[in-house]
C-alpha cells in the first residue's frame, strides 16, 4: 500500500547567530491510509519542525535534505506555488498553540469561507452550508458562524481549528499537540473528535503530543522522537506495553494513570542535549540508567527500514 506520507532520511537543521541547530537526524516516518499516527517526545525534540517542515512554513534559515513524499509527490522541491495549493486543501493543518490562531476579529464564518475561496470556486451559499456542516461535526452549534472567535471557549476555538483543517476533505491532517492547554476532560473529547474526523472523512492523521498517555488510545501507530531522531517506533501495542528503548520506558512511568485524578507529568530526569551540538553517541546516553560499555563507542542502529528500537539493547537478540 502506497503511504499518504512518507518521509526517509529528513534531516533539517538552521543556522542562526548561535551557530547550527541540529534539531532533525535522519528521520524516517510514514502514514498510511486511514491510519492515525502519534508523533511523541518531549519539548524541543523537533515534532513541531517536522510538521512544519513538511508544509513548508519554516523555511527561514533551514537546511534539508532527505525525501518527503506526498501520495508518491515529491514534495522537497515542490515550488512555493505548488505547496501553496496544497496546504489547506490536501494537507490540513492544526497548528501548536491553534486555539489562539484564529483571527479575533474577524468572524467564524469569514475565516472558513476564504479558506475555501483560496483553493475552490464555490457559490456563497454553498460555502456557508460547507461551513456549517463542517462545524456540526465537531459539535458547534452552526447557528454561531456569525460569532467572533473571542465568543468562545479554548476548547471549543480548537474544534474550530479542527473543523478548520478538515473543511475542504485533505488527505492528510497534522495535529499539532491538539490537546495541550485544554482540561482533563476537554482534552479526552477531543482526542475522540480527531479519531471520528478521521473515519467520518475517510482521511489519515499525524497527530504530536508530548503525552504518550493521552493520545495513545486513538494511535495505530506511534513514533516515539528524542533529541531530533526517531527512537522507538511500532504499534500503539508494541509501544505501550512491548517498549524496548529506556528513554520510552521512561516517558511511559513518568505519570500517574490516566485515570486518577490529578494528573500529574513528572518528568524524566536530566535534559535532554543542546541542538547546537552534533553528537557521535547516543543522545540518551547521559539520562539513561541501562547503559553499557558499548553506548559509549558506538552509535545505535537507526530506526530506518525494519529496525524498530534505536538502542543497542535487544540487538543481537
Ligand atoms: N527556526 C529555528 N531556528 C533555530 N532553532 C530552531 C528553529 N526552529 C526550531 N528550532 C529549535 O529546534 C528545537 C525543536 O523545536 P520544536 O519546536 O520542533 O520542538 P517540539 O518538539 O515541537 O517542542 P514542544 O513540545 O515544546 O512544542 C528547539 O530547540 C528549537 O529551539
Ligand atoms: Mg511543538
């Protein structure tokens, strides 16, 4: 089966005053038809730069190099045209921090029919039952199109968003920590909302989260990311109760039972290394507690091809 996207070998770095920010090695990472995909790891480890480096909004003193197909369309040299016509139209979006994205003052209605405008020739009618339609799907009662953004709540703006992304039926969306900010039981819905936008629209998912708990339950698959690299990767099975590499290990304990009341993320000890250094070893290596001799003269096997774990623990095995 030929995957939505597919990206091989994506490694991104920019060059600032500070000097180089390695901040993507060698990713490789897919989705296929239908499939929702989790992207997980910690703050700063690069999710935000790959989502934003597929659509090509980051482009300001990057550095690429690698393949990121489209439905088998190269998109590395895709002209900014050409990526133009298809974010928003193939390629939906949920940005990070998206339920401040909207435009305060400009009305519902507006912003949905010139996403439309952008791409289709519509009639005006037409376009607002689009509108309408698309915002009875994420439950906003569609009587509102006409409110200001500033009319409703967080959680219900970032359906808006989510409305948004999908209106014009893209191949793809990219949810970008859709649930961050957001309550317990606000977050919980929505994370249902993307898995019914997925099947109801017959589209396929990325969706980022630094909370491997929260967004587990709707994964097919996940990605586990630390430091720019791909470290761990398998089915939401595989990852949840199968994990090999320590630092996956380590987000899994790091918090309470989804259950529980107060929801706590403790956090793993140790920072995660700076992006302005290239490192010749594991960058896990000074958090991790299962380390050994050959962690320190030998780099780990990538999680490229049929290679899962990217940790020489389990090799040979
Ligand atoms: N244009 C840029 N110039 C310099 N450094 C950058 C640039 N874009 C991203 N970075 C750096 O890359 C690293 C990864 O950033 P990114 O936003 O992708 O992380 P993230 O995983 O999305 O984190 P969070 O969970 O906090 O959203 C950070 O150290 C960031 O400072
Ligand atoms: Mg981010």
């Amino acid at each position: 089966m030929m995957p939505v996207l597919d990206i091989q070998g994506l490694t991104v770095d920019f060059s600032t005053t500070e000097g180089i920010h390695y901040v993507l090695k060698n990713v490789d990472l897919n989705v296929n038809k239908g499939e929702i995909v989790g992207l997980i790891g910690e703050s700063g480890s690069g999710k935000s730069t790959l989502a934003m480096t597929v659509l090509d909004i980051n482009s300001r003193n990057r550095k690429r190099s690698g393949s990121i197909r489209f439905m088998n369309e190269e998109l590395i040299n895709a002209g900014t045209q050409r990526m133009r016509e298809l974010r928003g139209r193939h390629i939906g979006f949920v940005p990070q921090s998206s339920m401040n994205a909207l435009n305060p003052l400009v009305r519902v209605s507006k912003q949905f029919t010139e996403t439309i405008k952008d791409h289709i020739n519509m009639p005006a009618q037409q376009m607002l039952e689009l509108t309408e339609k698309t915002l009875e799907m994420v439950a906003i009662d569609p009587s509102r199109v006409n409110s200001f953004p500033y009319e409703f709540s967080g959680g219900q703006r970032q359906r808006i968003m989510i409305a948004l992304s999908m209106l014009l039926s893209p191949k793809l969306i990219i949810a970008d920590e859709p649930t961050t900010a957001l309550d317990a039981t606000v977050q919980s819905k929505i994370i249902d909302l993307l898995k019914e936008v997925v099947e109801q629209k017959h589209t396929s998912m990325l969706v980022i989260s630094h909370d491997l708990h929260t967004i587990s339950r709707i994964c097919d698959r996940i990605y586990i990311m630390y430091a720019g690299r791909i470290v761990e990767t398998g089915s939401t099975e595989q990852i949840m109760h199968h994990s090999e590499h320590p630092y996956t290990q380590k987000l899994l304990a790091s918090r309470l039972p989804l259950m529980s009341e107060h929801v706590k993320v403790k956090g793993i000890s140790g920072k995660p290394p700076s992006t302005l250094m290239e490192y010749s070893r594991c960058e896990f290596l000074e958090r991790c507690d299962r380390a050994s001799v050959i962690c320190k003269t030998k780099r780990p096997p990538e999680c490229i091809d049929n290679v899962r774990v990217a940790c020489h623990l389990g090799e040979g095995t």
